[in-house]
C-alpha cells in the first residue's frame, strides 16, 4: 500500500423534524484510531460553526 493515501468515509442526513431539520453526520472507514482521534477533534470547530451559521446567520469566529 505504499504511496497510496489512506482513505476514509464522510456522510451525512438531513431529516426534517417539525419546523427544524436534524443533521446526522457521520464519518467512518477511518483506517487508525489515531486518524479517528484526530478527524474528531478537527470536525467540532467546523461543525460547531456550521450550527452557528444555520442558527444566527453569522459563522464563528477563529483566530
């Protein structure tokens, strides 16, 4: 597998629920722990700015 870049699974749903719709976001067939920790940490900015966004109109704010 040398010189090949690992791949991984990224996908997500959007499910009306009453006025509001539910994201469900999910991200898999990461080939490491290690790979997992670190996709984790680096989806909750984005993820948590995405949310800001849908809700106030305004992303946040990073340094």
């Amino acid at each position: 597998m040398a010189g090949k870049a690992a791949a991984s699974k990224v996908s997500f749903t959007l499910e009306p629920i009453g006025d509001t719709v539910k994201l469900t976001f999910i991200h898999d067939q990461v080939p490491s722990q290690e790979m997992a920790d670190g996709f984790g940490k680096a989806w909750i900015p984005i993820l948590s700015s995405l949310k800001s966004y849908l809700e106030t109109g305004k992303p946040l704010q990073f340094a």
